[in-house]
C-alpha cells in the first residue's frame, strides 16, 4: 500500500529544488521530474508554487484554472491572464493536466494539434503510466458516485483510449499499478466485467466552481443515504424492542401457565389422585411435570 506519508515526502522532495530553479529551461526539466516521480500523484500545490510558476515565466498565479494556448483556441482566457505565450507555457499546462485531466485529455490534444498545448514530444512512459493511474481515479469518481461503487471494464477501457489492448491487460493494470500502487482497493468482477471499488484515493480538487459543486452535490446525496441507513436502523431497533417486549411476555405467560399446571398436578396428587399422565393431558401442558 502507498501511505499518505510517502506521498507527501515524493512531493516535498520536489518542492525542495525549486528554490535551485531560476530559468523557464530549469523550471520545465523539474516539472519533467515531478511527472515521473514514484508516489506523486497530487500537483495543485506546484501549481500554487510562486516561485516555480515564476521561473517557468508565468507571474499570475491567481488564474491557475487556465489552460494557455498560442492560438485563439477554446481554452478560456481570464481576464487578468496573460493572453500571450510565456517561455514556461507548454509546462505549466502539464502540470495542470496531471492534477485534474485524463489520459484522453493528452492523446485528443497530442492527436490534433501537438506543440500547442503540450510539449511536441511525447510524454515519457513513466509519466504516461502515472497519467494512467490518475485517470483510473477520475474514472472511479465520477463513476462511483453517479452510479454506485461498480466501474464497468468498458468504461475504464474507453478512458484508456486503446493502451491495452484485451480486458485481461486492463486487469493486470488494475491490480498492479492501481490496487498494489495503494490508490484503489476493491476487487475484480470478472464474471459482471467490472471493478467493484471500495475506496480511493481524490484528485486534486479543480479550482471551478463546477467541482466544488459537484462534491457538494455528492456529500448531500451521501448525508440523505446514511440519515436514510439511520433512520431504518432506528425502525429495525423499535421493531426488535417491541418484539422483544412481545416474546418476553408471551414467555411470562407460558411460564405462569406451567406453574398452575404444575401446582393444580400437585394439589390432585396430595388429595389422592395417581393419574400424573391424565392429569398433564387434560391440562394440556405434556407429560413430565415435576
């Protein structure tokens, strides 16, 4: 399993060489580090790194929701962002990918237009592997809390966009990388072609208010779900009592009826008669009265 403990000290050696960083050129070769870095799987607080977004040539650290682009592409501009390049650009938007996009994100834009948002090289494997894992965690989210705790293999397979190439790789994925990896447990359900999740490990949170709410969303529809659980929990405990209270009197009287039997079996005998047999039948309690 991978503790929180681990996680932070990868993220803290990292932040340990930015105050070594002084050039775009510098800036860019730690952010290339700190995508292929074992154990990091959290950048918001790079992304909130003055002195690093200073380096790769970015002074505004207050528009970090911005993806930049050359061109007057369908990234939104804040008003207060620089609408031009900056020396760091194609780093920064890394950085932004790898705390809240997908897999799908990078092969869409590397696809269509490579260079303009991100580098024109390839991401190194082991960050392709780490971008992967992280998207394996965006998948369950929103899965599990639209639908339950079941992510289907075809919807983990489509997110994967065609890195695996059988089910059974996607598998081997899942165990190796996700679930050994500490970011998911749960278990695989080959029968139901799914991953059945117990737990996992969040993303960095998008600074839109759309993910805001979202979670707000979600916490509302978990709080109605466990004051439902509750509430069923205090009915179940109302019924129990009352049959418990039930069964105890029902016991009471059976034992109040024994009793007469046996002392009305006791005063017959004393005065003579020898029939115990008859005497149990006619009461109706069966033989063996003491």
């Amino acid at each position: 399993g991978m503790s929180g403990s681990q996680t932070s000290s990868a993220l803290a050696n990292v932040l340990a060489l930015v105050p070594s960083v002084r050039t775009p050129a510098a800036a860019a070769s730690l952010v290339a580090q700190a995508l292929t870095t074992p154990r990091l799987h959290h950048f918001a607080e790079l992304l909130d790194c003055t002195p690093l977004l200073s380096a790769l040539g970015y002074n505004n650290p207050a528009g970090r929701s911005i993806l930049f682009r050359t061109d007057e592409g369908p990234a939104p501009l804040a008003a207060n962002a620089p609408t031009g390049d900056f020396p760091g650009r194609l780093s920064y938007n890394l950085l932004k990918l790898f705390a809240y996009g997908t897999y799908g994100d990078y092969v869409d834009e590397h696809a269509n237009a490579p260079g303009t948002l991100y580098p024109a090289e390839p991401l190194p494997e082991a960050a392709i592997h780490k971008l992967r894992q992280l998207t394996v965690l965006s998948v369950v989210d929103a899965h599990a809390s639209d639908r339950g705790r079941s992510v289907p293999y075809d919807v983990l397979m489509a997110a994967m966009r065609g890195s695996f190439a059988t089910v059974r790789q996607l598998e081997a994925f899942l165990v190796n990388e996700c679930m050994y990896a500490g970011l998911v447990t749960g278990q695989l359900d080959q029968e139901r072609r799914c991953l059945d999740v117990a737990s996992c490990v969040h993303r960095d949170l998008a600074p839109d208010g759309k993910t805001l709410a979202s979670l707000e969303e979600r916490l509302a529809r978990w709080l109605k779900k466990t004051q439902g659980v509750f509430n069923t929990l205090a009915t179940n405990e109302v019924q129990l009592k009352t049959a418990q209270t039930q069964a105890a009197s029902h016991a009471a009287r059976q034992a109040s009826a024994v009793q007469q039997a046996r002392n009305a079996a006791r005063s017959l005998a004393s005065s003579g008669v020898d029939d115990y047999e008859g005497v149990a039948h006619l009461l109706g309690t069966g033989a063996g009265l003491g």
